[in-house]
C-alpha cells in the first residue's frame, strides 16, 4: 500500500539588491529538470535575467569581484572585457565597450531556454551586485570546499577498510548496492515464455515421468512467484531467452537451488539481508514531490523488514531503482549480477507495518558507479596494459545528452525530479534499445549472455559503516566546517581555508607578509623554482605545490624542513605514503652526514637530527575512544625544543652575512674592473 501524505515544499532561495533606480537585482536558486541547481539572475529595472549554472557559480562572482577591483577602481574608467570559464570553456562574458563606458554587458552564451542572452549593470551598481552574490542569505560559501567534502565521503564510502593509500592498489567494496544470485524472471516473462511453447506444439515434447513432470510444474510455479511490488512498464529491457540461450544448456531452475533452500531451512537463525524490495513505484521516488514517501506491508514483510534488514541500526540505508539484471551462465544455471542503476540516501522510520523514507540529501541521486566497476571489472576481457574500469569510465562521462536543445552529458549525480527524457538516454547509452538483449550499448562487450532493467521495482539497500575513530572525527570535522561555511560567509571567508578557496576575497584580509621567510636558512645554491615558492610563501598564508616524479619536491620539502629548523619555527609534515617520509629522512641523513657515513661522527649527525625531528611512521587506531586516540597522538607527535648554540645571536649572525653579502660583491666589482682593464671593453 503506498500512500502519498506529504505536500510539496519550495525550497529556493529568492533574494533583491538594489544599486538604483535603473539596477535592481534579483537571483532565485531552484533545480532545473535535468536535475541540476541553477541559479536566475535578473536585472529586474530592465526585464532582463540569464541563468548560471551552480558549477560556474563561483567563477561567475569571482569574475565580478576582480572586475571590482581591478577596473571599477580605476580613476577614469577604460574598456575591458573578461570570461567566466569551467574546464576551458567559456560560459559569460562580461564586457564594457568605449561607446557604452558607463555600463557592463554580461552575457550568457548560452542562452538556454527563457534567458534574455544578456543583462546590463552600471559600474557604480557593481558593487550592491558583488554584495548579493556574496550574501550570507545565498548559503553559497564556496563551489570547492562542498566538492572536496564529497568526493573524501564518496572515497570512504567507495573503497574497503584498510585501504591506506589514495595512490596505492585499492579494493573497490563488493558488499553494497549489488548482489550475485540465482535469476528469477518475471511475470511477464513467463507470459513470453508460455507463448513460445503453445507455438512449437505438443508432438515435439518429450515424454516424462509422471513423477518428474509433476515435480517441474512445482518448480516452475516457485520459480514465477511475483516479487514484493512488481510493475510492470513498457520500456522495461528484457532479454529474448530463446536468442540467447537457445541450444545450451541451461535451465531457469537448478538443482543446487534446492539444496540451498534446504540447506537455509535447517539453519535456526536466517542470515541479514542487503536488499529488500519494497511496494513502492519508481515513478513516485522519479517525481520526487517531498522527499518523503510511505509504504506498508504484510505482517510476516514486517517481520522480516525488522528481524533481517533494519536490526542494525547504525548502517547506512539506500533506495535504488531502474534494477539492472546482468544475466550469465553457472553450473548449467542462470545467474544474475543484480544492481540498482541509481541510489539515493535515505532515513528510514517505522510506525506499524507502515515504514516512512525521507530523503537525506535533497533528492540527489547517484549512478552507481560502485556497482558499474564491479560489473565491469568481473566480466571483461582482460588486455594487457588496459585498465577496463578506467576506459568505461571515461568513455561514459564523455557521451552527450541533448534533450530539449540543452546540451548536457552523462553526470554520476543529478537531484531529482529528473527529466524522464534523461534517464532514457542514459539507458540507451549504458544498455541500448530494447530489442538488443541489452548489448546495443557501451556494456555490450561485456561477457554475459545479456542485461534486463526493471524501471518500476524500487529496493532498499543497507550498508554497515566502516570507519575509525580517525575517519569519523575527520567526517564530523568536515561537516562542521560546511555548516559554518553555510550559516557565516564571512566567518568562512575570513579564515585559513576560506582565504585560500576564495582567493578573489584575498585583500579584505590582508595578509602579512614576510612572516615566513625573512632571512632564508637553505643550504647551498637554491634552483629558481625553490625561491620562487619561498617567495609565494612570504605572500600567502597556503600554497600548492605539484610536479611529477623526479622533479624536485622530496628535495624542496627538505629544504623547507631546514629552515623551520634554523628558523625556531614549528613544521609538520604528513604523507598518505610510508615511503614518501622514509626518502625525506634518507635526504636529511645524505646531507647531514655527508661523507662522515661510516665514521665516528655518523652517530652524532644522526642524534641531531632525531632530537630536532620526530618521525611516526605507524598510528594504531584500533577500537579505542577518540580521547585517547587524540592522547597517543599527541605523546607521538612530541617534540625536544630547539634551541640554538651558546652564545649565538641571531641578529648579530644576520648583520654578519649581511656584510660578507656587501663584500662578495665589491670583490666582484674589484675583480670586473682588473679584467677590464687587462682585455679592454
């Protein structure tokens, strides 16, 4: 029974500035029918709005706020013209021409359906446009930080405990979100199937044994029992049984099935189940009118629902839909690799028989690129120097969708309502058409016999959570940082992180600079691009490095190392890689210890370094609290204080190599001039 209780919200955000009588503006965030939040600006003193997409959002106010700063504080005004861009593509131009000085053109290029192409703003009302976008009402801190949040929770969710390194071979989880079992065809397929045998007539049958004959009917009718809340829908994608398992043989029913089924009945306590189908259509999660949705079920589903799916209440819950069957050949059986094409997080709540789901997430759905891999991984050909996973998935993110005139291409996340019009053509590229067996598209080459999808089952999948004290202190963390970052932009923009996500706000919080490196203590001659980041490190508070292999970076953290030393200051070093922090503390040993290895003095070298330096190589998270965890490692992390030598003042030492600076270079002078005059000009 499924009942629809709950009445639709609207959740966009509207908000007005004005500049004056002739800039009025006006943004509204809501989603779009390809599951996408966009965002409606409009000057409303001219009747004119353009669209911004959420991904370039930021990039769009970035532009605005450099615009600010770089042209509008100009004393005479003069033409310019910029871009706003996403992964070399341009998607507004903000332009201000020698005929028209006084006003800004921003223009959307691509002019998707009910923009007006462009908007005008006057350069005296770009500020109250800067403040609106950057409002603490937009709840729109910063694109990057929401990015990072969910791509570290989808690595944790994606990849199995114990998996250490980003870099290193890691093990996709096999436990949620799909399953390998026993085919069991629907309904309507037994329709088809009895079709087929009316057609080729009674005189071919062989004849049975009344025992045997009677014993297969039992089977038969067992084996087309309808499942919890099957539908049925036109463009569901059925494979053509006597296609592709003609000749073989195979049979829908298997003995080893029995043996399973008696083999569970002798046990007293039934195992927890992963998945449970519900009676719930997916049309109504596609329409997604609340987020909320309701069901009820028999005493003995109750039961069950309770006993061996919901007993673990600190698991993860998911609901998927459109159910793909990946149909393949076992000890003479019909096997399936089973997986919901799409899933959404869900909270679940009892009252009865009657179960309330609420989405966590605002609608957003995933394609389930965890049940994809596996798929993908498990029956393709192996090739040498061809990592399969890495090429489906480049190729599906690389297919475009033009629905409407709008050009978009397949996403792993959407929020629904979605467009009916998008999830067609995401099946067409992953499956194709319908009288293909599910081969006509890019898992065609996959070694199964063929691929069904159900559009109308809905299950409910449960995921037990697999994080340390490490990982949930670092999820609490993160989510609290995003909160913060949604209730006071300001607060965000003002602090470490936030200076560093949103450089465009970098002079209203003025750094100081020097602070780093005002006298530098490197050994020997420096390459440019170690003072070059010596020098950024002076201007801003974070800096990104990045090279490839053999290029330095191993050589450059040392240096860095070395100075904080000399320097009195604090450095702490952290690596994903045990190996990145034993070739650091090999190069720290070669420079110290030189051509002392071997000798007597190797001892003292290296008793220096370690009282200057603690390294932990192992952190034992175990089962223990978050105090105590947070206790061993800060006894792990303790440091001998650094102090200098006897009698040595910093300031003097300084304003020594100050005039041994000044000298070299009268020397260099003296030396120049005597060449001169020997060899002439």
């Amino acid at each position: 029974m499924v009942k629809s209780i709950f009445k639709k919200q609207d959740k966009g955000v509207k908000l007005t500035k004005r500049g004056d009588r002739r800039n009025v503006f006006r943004i509204q965030r809501f989603k779009n029918d390809h599951g996408f939040q966009i965002y409606a600006l409009e000057n409303s003193a001219e009747g004119r709005k353009i669209f911004i997409p959420r991904f370039v959002f930021g990039r769009f106010r970035a532009c605005v706020k450099t615009i600010l700063k770089d042209e509008i504080s100009k004393k005479s005004p003069e033409p310019f013209e910029y871009s706003a861009s996403f992964f070399n593509r341009d998607y507004f131009y903000f332009k201000s021409s020698g005929t028209d000085i006084d006003n800004l053109i921003i223009q959307d290029i691509e002019e998707r359906e009910g923009s007006s192409g462009y908007i005008t703003v006057s350069r005296r009302s770009l500020q109250a446009l800067d403040q609106l976008l950057y409002s603490d009402k937009l709840q729109h801190p910063n694109d990057v930080l929401e990015e990072i949040i969910s791509y570290h929770k989808l690595f944790q969710f994606s990849f199995m405990k114990g998996s250490k390194s980003i870099t290193s071979d890691l093990a996709l989880r096999k436990d949620i979100l799909q399953s390998i079992e026993r085919y069991t065809p629907s309904l309507a397929q037994k329709v088809i199937l009895d079709n087929a045998g009316k057609d080729d007539g009674k005189e071919d049958k062989p004849k049975q044994r009344p025992g045997k004959a009677a014993a297969k009917r039992k089977a038969m009718a067992n084996l087309y029992k309808p499942k919890l809340g099957e539908r049925f829908n036109e463009k569901d994608i059925r494979v053509d049984y006597e296609e592709i398992f003609g000749g073989t043989r195979v049979s829908l029913t298997s003995s080893s099935d029995t043996e399973d089924a008696q083999t569970a009945k002798g046990k007293r306590k039934k195992p927890l189940l992963s998945q449970f189908a519900i009676p719930l259509p997916a049309t109504e999660v596609k329409a997604f009118e609340t987020g909320k949705f309701y069901f009820e079920l028999s005493p003995e589903e109750a039961s069950e629902f309770r006993d061996r799916f919901i007993n673990d209440r600190s698991a993860e819950f998911f609901l998927g839909f459109e159910i793909v069957d990946a149909l393949f050949t076992y000890n003479r059986s019909i096997r399936t690799f089973r997986f919901p094409l799409y899933y959404t997080k869900i909270r679940i709540r009892e009252s009865g028989r009657g179960v309330y789901l609420e989405s966590l997430q605002d609608g957003l759905i995933h394609l389930n690129h965890l049940a994809l891999a596996n798929l993908v991984e498990k029956f393709s050909e192996t090739i040498a120097g061809v990592d399969q996973v890495d090429r489906f998935f480049k190729t599906l993110l690389a297919q475009d969708i033009s629905v409407d005139r709008l050009n978009d291409r397949v996403h792993l996340s959407r929020h629904l309502p979605v467009k009916e019009a998008i999830f067609d053509r995401t099946r067409e590229i992953l499956l194709g058409y319908q009288d293909e067996n599910g081969k006509g598209g890019i898992l065609g080459d996959l070694n199964v016999k063929g691929i069904e999808c159900d559009l109308q089952s809905v299950y409910l999948y449960r995921a037990p959570k697999q994080l340390n004290p490490i990982d949930q202190a670092l999820e609490l963390d993160l989510d609290q940082i995003n909160a913060v970052a949604h209730q006071s932009g300001k607060r965000f923009y003002s602090s470490l992180l936030g200076r560093f996500l949103t450089p465009e706000q970098e002079t209203d919080v003025q750094h100081n600079q020097g602070d780093f490196a005002p006298v530098l203590w490197m050994p020997g001659a420096l390459p440019q691009s170690t003072r070059n980041l010596v020098d950024r490190l002076d201007q801003h508070d974070i800096v990104l490095l990045e090279g490839p292999p053999g290029t330095g970076k191993t050589f450059t953290i040392m240096n860095l190392l070395l100075h904080c030393i000399n320097s009195k200051q604090k450095v702490l070093i952290v690596s994903d890689q045990k190996a990145a922090i034993e070739a650091l503390i090999e190069k720290l040993q070669d420079y110290l210890i030189g051509d002392d290895r071997g000798t007597p003095a190797e001892r003292k070298w290296k008793d220096l370094l370690f009282s200057a330096i603690k390294v932990v190589d192992e952190v034992k998270t175990g089962e223990q609290s978050l105090p105590d965890l947070v206790n061993d490692l800060a006894k792990s992390f303790k440091v001998q204080e650094i102090e200098t030598g006897n009698g040595i003042n910093s300031e003097n030492l300084e304003k020594k190599i100050r005039q041994l600076g000044e000298k070299i270079e009268k020397l260099k002078i003296q030396i120049s001039n005597k060449m001169t005059g020997y060899m002439g000009e």
